[in-house]
C-alpha cells in the first residue's frame, strides 16, 4: 500500500471569518507538516480582512486567496475553492483545527485510496483532550429527541462533521460538492448521506487532531436561525427521507 500511496495529491480548502490570526496559525502548521502530501492551500475571506503572510522562505506548496464580495455560505465556500481544485483529494478544513504530524496525511490518503471510500477523517479531540461527538447518526426529530431530552446514545454513525474532511475529488466532483441551499449547518450532514445513498463509506483514521469547535448554534439568535431553516431544509427534502428508506430496506 505505501508505494501506492504517492504524495503531492492534496488541495486543501480553509475558509475564513475574521480568523486571520487562527488561520495564520494553522497555515504555518502546514508548512511544517505537510509532508510533501500538500500540492494546493486555498484560503477563502468570507470577510474583509487582511492578506495572510507568506512565510519568509516562501509557501511549501501552491497558495491561492479568494476574497469574496458579500459573506457566502459553507458550502458556497468550499465549492469555491473546488472550482481552482486540480488535485487528486480535496480537503475541507476548518480554521480551529491543530494539526498532527506528517503522518496524518499518509493515513488520510491511504484510506481515501481504500475501493468505496467516500470520505477519510481523523479522530476530533476537544481541547481538554475528550473525544469530541463529531459523528452522529441521521437527524430526525426523534433522534434529537432520544439524544437531547432522554439523553440515549446514538444507534450508528450516518455523518460525520465537515471540520475535517478528506474527500476522492472525483467523489466531490460526482456529488455536485455542497447543497448551497444549505447556508449554514446541516450542509455536512446532507452531504454524508448522500455519499452513503452512492454507496460510499465514511473511513476515520486512527490519528487524533485537536479541534477547538467554535460553535455559535446555541449563542447566537442568528446562528440559531440558521440551524433551525437547515434543519427543516434537511427533514423536508428527499435525501434524507432516500437515506432512511434506504436503511430501513437492508
């Protein structure tokens, strides 16, 4: 498998909120552990915000800034990013991530390789080092029922968080990449099941990134309202009721 497994395959996709200086620091992160897997770095300002520094010896890899002219959605962004995608993988990675060593980029590509992988992805710590809950299983009203108010746990894993994904850009590609009706939250989880409707699985890796979750569902009226027009987005189009008939049928 190693000798299959060749490097500069990755284009990897950051998308910025005012984060510059967490998305410094992660870019500096890469350039110290990319590995050589690393071909393209694609950092999408969502915002108006300054230019991100080059590192004094020069970017290891390709580097390409996008500045949008009015704020965009998830989706919107990452499919953006595709659009200058020439890679073999495409890799969507949030701005709070801490990176492993070089060695998570092996094992990310190793597993995309893997026949009917839809998606590779690491293990997600949170800061105090705990298992972060990033892979849930299909959201419906009754699942967020028996996991918000009787406390049961999850019954299997349908989707993972997009806060670090390593997709086949082919599969990417196939799948028309996000839902762009999908502005914020839910986008991962439409996505996921389609991928799963095509027959693809969701491969994690045994390596473990710390991931810092800044999530602004529950702070912000906002951000709430955006979660709940998702959510009725989700449970109202055909994908999830395909997936679940799907299940139901094997």
């Amino acid at each position: 498998m190693h000798q299959a497994v060749r490097r500069g395959r990755i284009a990897v996709s950051i998308v910025s909120h005012g984060h510059t200086a967490m998305v410094q620091d992660l870019l500096r992160e890469l350039c110290e552990a990319h590995g050589g897997w690393i071909e393209h770095v694609i950092v999408t300002h969502n915002i108006p915000e300054p230019t991100l520094q080059a590192p004094s010896e020069g970017w290891p890899f390709r580097f390409t800034e996008l500045f949008n002219d009015r704020p965009a959605g998830f989706g919107a962004n990452h499919n953006g990013a595709f659009e200058h995608c020439f890679s073999e993988f495409f890799c969507v990675l949030n701005p709070d991530v801490e990176l492993a060593g070089p060695e998570l980029w092996r094992s990310l590509v190793a597993s995309a390789c893997e026949p009917g992988t839809g998606l590779a992805y690491p293990v997600l710590l949170n800061p105090d080092g705990s298992l972060q809950d990033n892979e849930r299983e299909a959201v419906t009203p009754i699942a967020l029922l028996r996991r918000r108010l009787l406390k049961q746990p999850q019954r299997g894993i349908d989707w993972v968080s997009a806060a670090f994904w390593l997709v086949p850009a082919q599969v990417y590609r196939r799948l028309g990449g996000f839902d762009e009706r999908f502005f914020m939250y839910c986008e991962d989880t439409d996505f996921c099941l389609r991928l799963r409707i095509e027959g693809l699985v969701l491969s994690r890796v045994e390596v473990a990134v710390v991931h810092q979750a800044m999530r602004g569902s529950g702070r912000e009226v906002r951000h709430l309202a955006w979660h709940l027009q998702s959510l009725w987005r989700l449970w109202t189009g055909p994908v999830l009721r395909r997936y679940l008939a799907g299940v139901a049928a094997t």
